[in-house]
C-alpha cells in the first residue's frame, strides 16, 4: 500500500550539516515541510584533523538555521550526536516521529577509507552500524516512515554488462528471477554502502518497511535556489584529495592555475549529475514513496563522462574566462579499470519527471565564477593524491620467515 | 602465482575454541602443522547470558591444550583476544605469521543477531569490523597468506534459480560478465556474512590477497577422529534455539522425548555436511590453496534436505532405538519461504577429492547414541523458539500521530 504524502510531513534529515544534506533541509523546509537535521559534525572534524577545509565559507549550524528563520520564518530543528549511539537515534526518532528520514549521515569520501585500517574501521563502522541503528528505530517507532538513503553508482563498479537499477532479472539453466544487481565496490567506502543496500532491503523484506536506495552519481556544483546569493546560508565545497570530487577539484584548479590532474588514463567513466538536481531527485523520491515492504533502487544521475571529457571541458571553459589551463596525467593512486565499458540505466527518476540540467561550457564557467569569489582561501597542497588504493604496490611488506 | 603449501604449515585458527574451530586445530596439529589459535571465549560468554550450555562438558582452552599434548606430544599456541580489536590481532598475526590463516571467529547465530538491536550491532560489529582488521593484518604482515573464512549457504538465500558456487556468469542485453551470484541472506546474521563476502572480495581484487570463502551448510554430528572417545577433547554441541543447528536439535529432542519441533510446513531445504566433513573441505582448501589475487568461493555441503525430510529421519532412527517420537509444527518465528525451489551447485570441494559422509538412520543413530551420554545435561527450556525475525507482528508499535 502506497501512503499518499500529505502536503505538509515531518523530514528527518541525517547529515543535515553536509554538501547535500543542508541545502536538502532548506528545500525541504522552503517547501512547507516540518525539518530537524541530525549531525556530529564529522565532517568537519575530519577536515580539521586533515589541515583541509570547505572553499566555501561556511557558518555553524545554528548560525545557518538562525539566517534561514530570519529570511524565511522557518524553523529547522537540529539534534547534534551520532547515529551509531544508537539511544540517542531512538530518541530523536521516537520524538520527531518522521513521515520521511532522508540518511546522508555517512562518512562518503573513498580515499578516506583507504588511507589506514583505523579509516577504513571507522567508515564501515559509522555507515553500517548508523544505518543498522535506524533500521531499528523506523522498525521500532515509526514503521510506515518511508526511508531514502543516499547510495551511490560506485556499489555496481564497471562490470562489462549494461548497470540496472538495483535489481536484474537473470535467465539461468532453464530458470528465472529477478535478483539484487551484482557489485564490484571500488573502495571500502563504496564497501560500506554495499553493505548498506543489503540490510536496508533485509528490513524491507523481513520487517516491511520502505526503502528508496538512490544510487548518486557524482555531484558536482555550488548553489541552490535557497542558498544563491545568500553567502550566510553557503553550503560546503570540497575539494581537496580526500572529499573533493573530480569536477569540483578540477574547477579549483583551473582557478588556482594548477594542471587538471588526471588519475591514469583518464578513461574511467562515471555517472555526474548537477547538486541541483540532487535536490530535486530528493524531492521526487520523497513525493512518490515505495510501498510498504519495498526495497526501490534509483541511479541518480544525468549524465555519464570520463575523467578525461571532464578535463578537456574544464580545459576549454577555464580558457574562455582567460585562463591557462593545462591537463596533467598523473600515476593513478586508485586501483580500478582506466579504460572500460560503462552504461548504466537512469529512467526511473526521468519516469517520475525529473528535469535534468545539462552540464556544458556555460555551466561550468558559472562554477568557476563562484569558485573565484573564494580562491584566496584555497589550500593548494591539499589537491595532490596522496592516498594509494595500495600501500604495498610501493612499500616493502613483511613476509613470512621461510 | 599458485604457492604450493609445504608439508608443515604454520596455521593460524580464529574462534579455535568453537564448535569446528578447536576439532580443526587438533586435525591440522595431529598432521603435523604448527598450530595457533585466537578466542575470545565469547560463544561461552553468550551462552552464559542465556543461561544455556553445550550439552558436553567442555573443558577450558588450557585444559584441552593440555590433555592433547599429553595424548599427541604436539602443542597448539593460544592467543586470548577479540580480533575486534585490530592492535592484539595484528600482534598476533605479525609474531606468529601465519601462511594460512582459518576464520571462525563471527558470532555464527542467525536467532541472536535477530533478539535485539544491541546483538545485531554486536553482530555485524565482531564479524565485519572483525574481518576486516584481518584484511589489514594479511595486507601489512603476510600478503601471500592463504585465507581461508567459513561462510554460510545462508548468504544467498533461496532464489528461484540454481545456486552458483560464488560467481554466477550473466548474459544480459547482448554482453556478458561473471559477476559474484547475487545475495539474499535470511538474518542479520547472514547479512553480515555477505559483507565479509564483499570486504574480503575486494581485498583480493585490489591488494592481491589470496582467499577462499567456504559457504558452509548446516553441519550436524559431534565426533572426529581427534575427540572421538577422548572426554577431555570434545567439541561443544548446542541445542537451545540461540545456537543450536536443526539436526543436532531433532537429535536432542528425540533423546529427551520432547516433539521435534518443525518451524512452520518444513518445506525449507538447505545443503547439510557431516562435522567430519566440514574437517576434510577445510584441509582440502588449506592444501590447495587460492591463487594470488584470487577471491575462491566454494559451496561446502554434501546434501539438501527439507526439515520436514530431517524430523521424519530422526523420528526413524529414534523409533528404532526405542524411542516415542512426535513431529511437531509449531509457528514459524523465522520470516522465510517454507515451501520453495532449492538446487545448489556444489562440485568444486568434490573435484578436489571430497568424499562425503551420507546422512542415513545408522548415522542418526550414532548421534543420538553421543548425545545419550549427556541427556542429564539437557536445558529443555532453551529449545522452544522465542526470538521472532518480525516481532511487530505480535507486539503494539508506536507510529505517527497524525
């Protein structure tokens, strides 16, 4: 049975202090709806512990909530903790009663996970037994909440067949069905996600709750309706080697006068969608929800291209504002596939109307413009891989005494 | 690069104080390997907070260390530690260096990791975080050592076509790929043996480790060739609801005349071995090992019953020796198909020279006649199930004022 969202509902976002998990509370919020943000402000700790930061000045979060009020009359809750204290999750749940929880609440940068074992430890920790947590806690307080995690394309990998949303259905000795999408994780980040994907469709299945897995692209941009031209309400913008993604960091660069730094080849393709229409594929999710005991899988993104088309349209873009911009193809510090075959279905968020925006030179000379206001607080060291897929390929290791 | 093992391993046994674990360690001491095991004593612990026992009468590590090296001048080196914790596991691995490596050491109950949230997060905490301190250790310390981690049928569920041994190859839109055969596991439990399944998977594929995966049927029986009339060596045996497996539980009920107690139709199949069996594939696996970089998969059962199949069996072999035995249908606690296709693929253990032990009423009877010995220890409380995988069921849940 599909409920029919009210016009009004109670939205419980986790992560609300993150890239997307605060403009998705200042959408939402725009919007009518009733919001409290969850957040410990991990991200910001780990920026501190990494000397980096967001280029973007951005303001605390009562500061951002207070400018917000001020300018829209709109309250948003915050709860501060970790959603792998599992009480304190209960008892903002049990509280709020959410219609919807919107889980950005993770740790989501690959080279993170891979940088030590305490890394890779704490990542799989916080996502799997976050998202246990909540599981609980919907199964427990709030059994018709319909839940969209945030998930990412990174969980399919490049397999050499055409990538489905979440489930294919498999012809096999003379017998059929329709199964969970095989995975190839390229990280212990994108691990944890898989690993995600499995409980939460285990409490769809078991337990009857309802689930929508958006399966993100990578997002790239700055500004939102809300957040355009209202400096106090910025959301973060990273772009650094650990948490900044490749359009984002290569716009930085161009402004910066570095080389776009190309991992390998440059062949690796992936699926890019624009911040804006994350927030709208949020909305649509949440105005559409999955039935009760319904584990839906979206690919959320608009566009594929590969490292190198992204460079070569940064390139061309940087030189029409003035810049010089050179292309540097740099030894990959990831293991992955440098030259694949990647096609990966995204109808379904189409089906529900969503209006891609199309990324070309114009939008992301627009990126750069925003970038530039902010190019005296960029920290250029930072931008360098450091962080290798595998210590070993470089290091000598112990071997066992023979 | 295959390694071919020399003729004396040094063989490190995580959770060599289980069920299998510590008959594992006499079997690869007794052939003359060095060997080395890791516990943290928490299955014992586990069942002291049920106020459940094994019915045979365990001796302490120390003492069964003892006992064997009185009775075979061979000693095995006991390490006492949560492998949760990665400092004391990456001790262990980088003083004693292991060239195989046998992972046992995962809370292995499918009711427990369903009780509450605090054991499921106790779960996916000591298998995932777990394992993957092992991963690193393996990495940093041994990066040819041969892992070799019990995994469990229950990972891929019952799908409505044949079970493939780890990999299933898909034809899909004109390509093809041999992609790891989708997972739908049971219990949280079995979710977080998918996750092991990915986390080890990935180390292989991106840091070159070696490692076999035993999906590991039910396994039934209590003797082996090291303990078989030795007290002081014997293996526990569990037989409440928490631990106990199906056939070792019928076993039990017939010996103290309670009704076998069949969760719903019992049309649910599964792929069973004998103890004895579950001996031979370990060594079969540790003697020929995976290839560098190789992520192997073996399905480790020898039949499939239903447990309608196994409850008539035992009432056979009961009535023979004299017993009144009564089949009983209680409500299923378990969400799961009690009626469905079940065809698993499992000819990669019998290729390399398995030669399965075949569960028959002789069989049966010899299990019932071990487990005669100890009737007087039985907890008939602890066998009736009372942990429900759905417990909204039965009890009121809060939900949304609206």
């Amino acid at each position: 049975m599909i409920r029919y969202p009210r016009a009004a509902m109670r939205v419980l976002i986790l992560g609300g202090d993150g890239y997307l998990g605060w403009p998705t509370a200042l959408r939402f919020s725009a919007r009518g709806h009733e919001v409290a943000v969850v957040d410990n402000f991990s991200r910001r700790r780990w920026h501190q512990e990494q000397s980096t930061d967001s280029l973007t000045p951005i303001r605390s979060l009562t500061e951002r909530i207070d400018a917000w009020r001020e300018l829209s009359g709109r309250q948003i809750a915050a709860h501060v903790g970790d959603i792998e204290d599992g009480e304190f999750l209960d008892r903002v749940v049990g509280e709020f009663l959410p219609e919807v929880v919107i889980h950005y609440g993770e740790q989501a940068s690959a080279p993170y996970s891979m940088q030590s074992r305490q890394a890779a430890v704490e990542t799989q920790y916080t996502n799997v037994i976050g998202t246990l947590n909540l599981l609980f806690s919907l199964r427990d307080r709030v059994p018709d909440c319909h839940l969209i995690k945030l998930g990412t394309m990174g969980e399919y990998g490049t397999p050499d067949i055409d990538i489905e949303e979440g489930f294919i259905e498999i012809e096999h000795k003379g017998r059929s069905d329709t199964l969970p999408f095989p995975k190839l994780p390229g990280s212990l980040y994108h691990c944890s996600k898989v690993h995600d994907s499995t409980n939460i469709h285990f409490a769809c299945r078991i337990w009857g709750l309802r689930a929508t897995d958006l399966n993100q692209g990578v997002v790239y941009g700055i500004e939102t309706d809300e957040t355009a031209g209202q400096e106090q309400l910025i959301t973060r913008f990273d772009y650094d080697e650990t948490f900044g993604t490749v359009l984002n960091r290569f716009c930085v660069q161009a402004v910066i006068g570095h080389p776009l730094t190309v991992y390998g080849e440059g062949g690796q393709t992936r699926g890019f969608l624009n911040i804006r229409d994350t927030l709208q594929c949020v909305e649509l999710a949440a105005t559409n929800p999955a039935a009760s005991g319904e584990f839906r899988v979206f690919n959320q993104f608009t566009e594929q291209f590969s490292v190198a088309e992204l460079a070569d349209l940064v390139r061309q873009a940087g030189n029409h504002l003035g810049y010089e911009v050179e292309v540097q193809n740099v030894e990959n510090p990831r293991v992955e596939l440098e030259s694949h075959y990647y096609n990966a279905t995204h109808t379904k968020l189409l089906d529900l109307g969503l209006e891609p925006t199309h990324l070309g030179e114009e939008l992301v000379e627009s990126i750069i413009h925003a970038i530039e206001r902010y190019k005296d607080r960029v920290i250029a060291d930072a931008i360098e891989p450091r962080t290798r897929w595998n210590p070993g390929e470089l290091e000598g290791r112990i071997v066992p005494a023979s």
